[in-house]
C-alpha cells in the first residue's frame, strides 16, 4: 500500500456526523444563493436601474475573481494550519464571522464601486469558511461512502436555495430582515458542525519550512500527470457555467421578458422566482439522493454524471423558447431534477480523483476555482449573448445548454473512475 492510500480515511463517519455536516452546507447554501440570485440583482437595479445587467455583471466578475484566489489560497493554507483547534475549523470561524460583516457592506452600498467592494470581501470571507468545509470530505470520509454522503451533502444546494428564495423572495420584504436572516442561516448552520468536528492539530513537525516560490509552484496540478483531474475540472467548470448564468439572470427573464408582475398582478418577480426555487428543489432532492446512493452501489459515477448534465442541457433549450408560465415551471422540474442528480455525484466523482490525500484543501482549492471561475465568465458571456438590449434570453439559454451537455461529455473520458 502507498503512503498516498494509507493516508485515506477509512473509518465509517457516523450519522450525526452527515447530519451536521449536511445542516452546514445548507447553511451555507441559504446565505450565498439568494444573495446571487435576489439581493444582487435588486441591488444592482436599484442603483441604476437602466445599467443593472451591465452593474450585476462587474459586481459578479470582480467577486468571482477574488472567490477564485480566496479558494485556491484558503485550501492550501489550513492543509498547513498548525492551530490547537485543528487545519479546518479555525478559518470556518473565521470565514463564517467575516461574511456575516460583508452582508452588512452590500447592504449599504450606495454606488457600483461600493457594491463591487461589498462583494469582494464577502467572495473572500466566504470563500475562506468554504474551502475549509469542503476539505472535510476527504479528510474524513471513506471512499465507500462518499457517494452517500455527497448525496446529503448535495442537499446543501437545493434546500439552501429554496429556504433562500422563500425568506427573501416570499415571507420577507424589509431589506435588512433579508440580509440578517442569511447572515443567521450561515453561522448557526455552521455551529454544530464546528463545534463538534473531530479536527486534530497538525505536528508542527509534519509541516515543511515555508518558502513562497515552492508554496506558489505547489498550487500548480499538471493535466498531464493527472489528466483525470483535468477532466473532472473541466466537465464541472463548463457546467457550472451554464448554471451560474441561469441563476444569475433568471430573475431579469421573469421581469423582463415573461413581464411575471403584469402576468400576475400585485405579485413580484421574487415570489416567482422562489416558485420556481421551489419546484426545482422538489425533484432535486430525490435525484440527489437516488444519483448518489445508485453510485455508491453500482460503482460508476460517470454516466450518472454525464446524464445529468444532459437533464440540464434540456431544460435550458426550454428556457430557451420563452415558454410560457406552466411549461416553465415544468421545465424547472426537469432542472431541478439534473441538478440535484449532478450536483451529488460530481461531488463524489471529484472526491475520488483528487491528486493527493494529503494536500486535499490545495486541490479541491483547484478543483473550486471550476465553481468560481465561472461566476466571473459567466457575467461576461451574459452581456454578450443578450446583446444591446440585454433581453435576447433566446441565445442566452442556448449558449447554457450547449456548455452543459459539453460539460457531461468532458466527464466521459475519466479512466480512473466509472
């Protein structure tokens, strides 16, 4: 056996263990989605309203280049992170402290430069507590089980965001009640998993002398000695895209282009969107924790990977067609069900093609620059495929489709999982 496999957990994590893990992740989920899907894109139309595609966009692209350094830093950082309280849990606490202030800033930004500021440091704070929580699975979690609990932790996405979406979309409208309630969900979501994580210290001894050019030149993973990782990379950056740009601007199609307000009058855009939330966690959910638990069981990760990315692909060419209220909200069903199934197995598969057990926080760093990356593409593509008037949603939604399915067809060619 190589020092590499022997370094694998391989001691069962516990229920209580998924449960609080899970509840973290949803806690997470609850403060970062409605922030991306509601309170960013009201914020960008209430300080220019006729600018607010091209605001939301910079404001995006800014924060998702911050989150991408914060990601790839954080990981590699706490795998190094000598504290008594352990390599993960210090910059949880951290992390999760510094981006309840950050919702503070956004809240009261005034300008696009303030907002744009506001948003930088919360992808840094948020990315920080999130790179440390991500590192976890492979820290603890056996390889005969990661799919099981990729699958609940997959739940994080889908619950997080319809909590979301009904708290700022449907039962509150006050703008600081919205802000202080994300700001709750992350940090009491985060407590118990913090509290009672087993984190033991690294040795001072086990940690090499710090020299900045080795530190730099460790963040590099090379394709070719580790072309799985490459897949995995690039299969999930692609369809991350596409998501991104659906969550990121439906909110815009619903007012802009499917007019929800005069469709529904005296209701908002918001609650229509949080219907639809709703209805994609509906199916997620059970697609998640079939996706993951059939994974485990069989062993093959890639088709089921691969199929969701398709689901997607065909929801997105029905968002495609503006469609009208009931066939959206079918679509979405079919949405959510891709989703759910991808987001849990991805998690697994990625899990199982890291380069090295015991640098995993630097290479799932790596591996989270393929989830924010795109949220600095995705703005830029945006602006581009909706054209002058920023409502040309048909070549939107077809540009996500095709880099979803491109992105399960990326996911194929992996050798050393099936």
């Amino acid at each position: 056996m190589t020092p590499e496999e022997e370094a694998r957990p391989r001691e069962p994590v516990r229920a209580s263990f998924v449960a609080a893990y899970t509840l973290a992740q949803i806690g997470a989920f609850v403060s970062f989605q409605p922030l991306i899907q509601v309170l960013l894109p009201l914020k960008a139309e209430a300080i220019d309203p006729v600018g607010k595609a091209v605001v939301l966009s910079q404001v995006a692209f800014f924060g998702a280049v911050v989150a991408s350094l914060a990601n790839l830093l954080a990981g590699a950082i706490s795998d190094r992170t000598t504290s008594r309280f352990g390599r993960r849990r210090p910059w949880m606490v951290v992390g999760g402290l510094g981006a309840a202030l950050a919702y503070l800033a956004i809240m009261q930004a005034k300008t696009p430069l303030a907002l744009i500021g506001g948003m930088i440091l919360f992808q840094l704070t948020f990315n920080l507590c999130f790179s440390a929580l991500v590192a976890v699975m492979p820290d603890r979690v056996p390889d005969t089980q990661k799919g099981t609990v990729a699958a609940f932790l997959s739940l994080g996405n889908p619950i997080g965001t319809a909590m979301g979406a009904i708290m700022v979309g449907g039962l509150l409208v006050a703008e600081g009640h919205r802000y202080a309630a994300i700001s709750a969900a992350l940090l009491l979501g985060l407590a118990p998993f913090v509290l009672r994580l087993k984190d033991p210290p690294l040795p001072k001894a086990d940690v090499p002398p710090f020299k900045l050019g080795e530190f730099l030149a460790g963040l590099w993973v090379s394709p070719r000695k580790h072309p799985d990782f490459a897949l995995a990379w690039m299969g999930r950056f692609l369809v991350l895209i596409a998501l991104s740009l659906v969550q990121c601007y439906m909110l815009y199609f619903l007012k802009d282009v499917m007019d929800y307000a005069t469709l529904f009058p005296g209701r908002r855009a918001e609650e229509g969107l949080a219907i639809l939330t709703a209805v994609s966690t509906v199916a997620s959910i059970p697609l998640a924790m079939l996706g993951g638990l059939l994974s485990d069981r069989l062993r093959r990760r890639k088709l089921f990977a691969f199929g969701a990315a398709l689901t997607l692909a065909i929801a997105m060419l029905a968002f495609s067609m503006s469609p009208t209220w009931p066939v959206l909200v079918a679509a979405y069903v079919v949405f959510g069900c891709g989703l759910g199934c991808f987001t849990a197995v991805d998690m697994a598969l990625v899990a199982q093609v890291l380069p090295s057990q015991r640098d995993a926080g630097k290479d799932l760093g790596v591996i989270n620059l393929a989830n924010t990356l795109p949220q600095a593409l995705a703005p830029v593509l945006a602006v581009w495929s909706l054209g002058p008037t920023h409502q040309n949603f048909h070549v939107f939604f077809l540009m996500a489709a095709g880099l979803a399915l491109t992105g399960g067809l990326v996911i194929l060619p992996i050798r050393g999982v099936r």
